[in-house]
C-alpha cells in the first residue's frame, strides 16, 4: 500500500487545484462595457454598468474615466446614480469633438468587493461634411454675375477644400456649373442679359461635400455697373442735374 500513497497524494493535490481553478469569479464584481454616441459635434462616452444584488450599503460609489491623448493624460470622476441602483445601469460622459487619437480606460469601484477591471476604448476622429457656405451674395454686370461667400460655421473637423456652383435659369434647379479651390469669389461669364439666374455654393472636405447654401438671383444687364462704373454714374448725375439748374437760372434772368 505504501508505494501508492505518492500517487494518491498527488491526485488529490491536483483534483484540489482543478476545484480551486474552477471556482467561479463572485458575481458581486462589478463588470462594465464602453460605447459611444453623438451630440452635435460632441462624442458623448456610455458606460454601462452592471452589477449583481444591488443594496443601498452594496453599490457602485464611483466611476473613473481616463482620456489620453497628445495632450496628456486626464482623470475624471462620474457619478452613478443615487440611491438604490438598479443591476443594470448607464452614465454617460461628454468627451467634446473628437480631433485626434483618444485612447479612454475607465473602471467602477464597488463599496464591497473594489475596483472592477479596466475597459479600454480607442477613439479615432472622423470627420464629416461641412455646413453650408454661409452668406451667399451676387452682383449684377454686363452679361456676368459676381458671386462671393463666407466659410462654413463648421467646417466638419477637416479643413474645407473646395467650393462648388451651381446655377440654374428656375429657381430650385441649380445644376453644377463649376467646381473651384479654397476661394471664396466666383465670377460667372457668357450671361445673357435681362436674364435670371439662381445659385447656390456647397462647401467639401475630405469627407464630402455640404448641403447647398441659401438661393440667390441676378439679372446681368448692360447698365447694372459696378464699382467705378457706379461711381461714374452718380458724378454724371450730379453735373446733369446741376446744367438743368444752371440752365434753368439762365433763362428765367434772361426773361427779366
């Protein structure tokens, strides 16, 4: 019998750490996942916490949340809910706009059994279109249109690229007339005159183009000028009105 008892020995060492190796994790750890979702041009970090036989003296009291970028490391506290918390349960945190690489780790604590283990999420910024070119206007010339704009309010998080035109003789029926650089004027030749024409811009970055702009009309014509031609204009009323005067006055002394 003597020559067995190692052997017996040594399968009830390994049958104890098989039992030891298969005791479950305590259901009373706190587990959590990440996940994220929009507000405007803000990602709003989710955390969903879930957390088995929750008591008013058994409860997650608090939730760190680690955001890592060129910048740094940062750590903020976010508090979960009061009172009685229910098994499952989510919070968020506003991250702002995304504009580069942001590596977030968070992790729960329980009043009991301690910290939960660390989930990580990697966040990558995505750019989107642009807003619309804001301020559309045009001016009348002799069978052209001048057109200027102002940039997008937001230019989607990558820079605006181009600007497109697009003009149509009914309203509402713009079609592409030109694609351009990053400039902001536009002068549209080889109009007829006495005609109406109606434009919009959209504004593109990398990742596409915008939403058309407001609508605007012109009607090109010979006698709309512009710049000196205006001013010409006006110099050229004033010594017309003041030749009717001065003729006026010459012969009404005359008749005297």
């Amino acid at each position: 019998m003597r020559r067995f008892q190692p052997t017996l020995i040594s399968l009830m060492l390994l049958l104890a750490l098989v039992s030891l190796w298969s005791v479950p994790v305590s259901a009373d750890v706190p587990i959590h996942t990440l996940s994220t979702t929009t507000s405007g041009a803000d990602t709003v970090l989710v955390i969903t916490v879930t957390h088995q036989d929750p008591t008013t003296s058994h409860r997650i009291d608090l939730i760190e949340v680690e955001v890592t970028n060129s910048t740094g490391t940062d750590t903020y506290m976010v508090s979960p809910p009061p009172g009685l918390q229910p098994v499952t349960f989510t919070v968020t945190f506003d991250l702002g706009p995304i504009t580069e690489l942001n590596t977030i780790r968070s992790r729960v604590h329980c009043n009991v059994h301690g910290w939960s283990v660390v989930e990580t999420l990697t966040l990558n910024p995505q750019a989107v279109v642009p807003s619309s070119p804001r301020d559309l206007q045009v001016r009348a010339g002799d069978g052209q249109a001048s057109l200027t704009w102002q940039v997008p309010a937001d230019d989607g998080g990558s820079s605006v690229t181009n600007y497109v035109v697009y003009r149509g003789s009914s309203s509402g029926n713009e079609s592409l007339l030109t694609t351009l650089g990053n400039v902001r004027n536009y002068v549209d030749t080889g109009l007829n005159n006495n005609e109406t024409y109606f434009y919009k811009v959209s504004a593109m970055n990398a990742a596409g183009e915008s939403a058309l702009s407001e609508e605007v009309s012109v009607i090109p014509n010979l006698a709309a000028p512009d710049g000196m031609g205006q001013t010409l204009l006006i110099v050229a009323g004033i010594i017309v009105v003041v030749i009717i005067i001065s003729a006026v006055y010459l012969i009404q002394t005359r008749r005297k």
